[in-house]
C-alpha cells in the first residue's frame, strides 16, 4: 500500500519570486526541494513512455526531503501538460493520495513580472544562477504577451479554486520581499518541523536592474501610443501544447496558424 506523504503545492506563475522563496524552504533541507518537478523537461522522463503512476512517484522522489515532505511548483501549463499526457488534473490526482497544502504566490507588480519574463525568454537566464545566452532587448509586443499571459495564469488559479472549492493560502511576492518568514512558516507548521528564520539561506539573487526600470518607463510611453491586442489572447485558440506557450510569448505563429475569427 502506498504511504501518504505530506506536501505543498505552489499555484503559480514564472517570475513571480518562487525561486528565492524555494531555495530558502530548499536549506533547510526538511521542507521538500522546491522546483517545477511536473515539466518532463526538468524531470527528464518522457511522459510517452511512463504510466502516469510511475511520472508521479518519480515527481515525488525528486520534490521530497528525507522526511518525506515534497515542494512542488506548478504553472498553469504544467496543469494542461499532465493533462494531455494522462487525461488527469495533477492537483486532484495528488489530493487523493497526499495530504496536501495549497499555496498561491502572485505579484502586484505584473508589468515588472512581464518585463522578467520577456527578459527571461530572450536570455535563457530563469534565475540569477543561470548564464545568459545573449543580451535582451526591449520588445514591446513580447512584453504584452507575457503582461496578458500572466494575468491569465493568475485568473486560471482563481478560478481552479472556486471551482474545486479548494483552501489556498494566498501571498504576494511584495509583502514576503521584506520578510519572507510568513511564506516559511506556513509550510514549516504543515511540515512540522522547526526552524531558525537567520539559517535560511537562499542562493538566488534579485535579477530586476536599470535596464528593467529604462524598460518600464518605454513601455509606459508605447501602451499609450502603439496597438497591441493581437497581443491578447487569439480568437480562434491553438492548440494547447507547451511548444506553442513559448511560440506565442516570442511572437512565432502557434499551430494551427493563424489569429483569426472563427
């Protein structure tokens, strides 16, 4: 029979401050190992080849502290992945089996968030600890997309909740910027386990710079000029597949083509 395990979920979006909050719970090494452990990508296992029992135990494996605590981070994409793979909702699939605890982490500063992500997405560099490929370059359309996306991804946990009628803790990535012992706490108490808030330790740094504030001002000036609804969501919707979230955000035609009434 298997044993219940006890975890948290992260319904988030990407640039949200979910890897620093991750890699201070990740120290303690009692509060699983934060990370987007559903992305076949990361887990390296193609979802083709596997039940989807086995994908899980394997994510399970790898978001699990030797307590036997996991820290999963979820984006909406990775919900429509294992979805496509397994014809399941991930977070159902868990709740049945774990005892879960559901976080949310959004940021108020969504037009900062999109300007990280577009950045992000030209340079390769997701986190502080990555290098970059090449130097990113203002693009006002991508940072639409990215701006609509994310506020897409927040409605889509929204309204998950509602709909499941699921208990999530809400926070903001601006009010834990300055104490982030909040987050830590909510999780070490489901853990059950105690902490000293001066170990923490977090080996990502802030990536928001200069060039992220010139970008802000410019795209402040463009919004009240320039168009950008075929930036929105398209009309006729493409196909839901993680290549065509990233040939939407860098501005490539998604399949089916193209953005046109129905």
């Amino acid at each position: 029979m298997e044993s219940i395990m006890r975890g948290v979920l992260i319904l988030t979006e990407g640039r949200s401050g979910s890897n620093w909050l991750g890699s201070l719970t990740n120290s303690t090494g009692m509060m699983g190992k934060s990370s987007e452990w559903v992305d076949e990508y990361l887990l390296g296992i193609n979802p083709r080849k596997v039940s989807c029992s086995e994908y899980v135990d394997k994510v399970l494996d790898m978001s699990s502290t030797d307590n036997e605590f996991f820290s999963i981070k979820l984006f909406p994409r990775h919900m429509i992945q294992f979805q496509n793979y397994f014809g399941l909702d991930f977070i159902k699939y868990i709740r049945e089996r774990h005892d879960v605890l559901l976080l949310s982490l959004t940021r108020d500063d969504q037009l900062g968030q999109a300007i990280s992500f577009s950045k992000a997405i030209q340079t390769g560099a997701w986190s502080s600890k990555f290098d970059q490929k090449r130097t990113p370059i203002y693009n006002f359309d991508q940072i639409c997309r990215c701006f609509f996306m994310i506020g897409r991804s927040y409605d889509f946990w929204v309204s998950y909740a509602k709909i499941t009628q699921s208990k999530v803790i809400n926070f903001t990535y601006e009010e834990l910027l300055e104490n982030p012992s909040k987050w830590v706490d909510e999780i070490a108490k489901f853990a059950g386990v105690d902490y000293i808030i001066d170990n923490l330790k977090s080996d990502v740094q802030v990536q928001r710079n200069n060039q992220s504030e010139i970008w802000r001002k410019q795209f402040a000036n463009d919004a009240c000029t320039n168009e950008f609804i075929s930036n929105t969501t398209p009309s006729v919707l493409p196909r839901r597949s993680i290549s065509n979230i990233f040939r939407f955000l860098c501005g490539v035609h998604t399949k089916p083509k193209p953005y046109v009434a129905s």
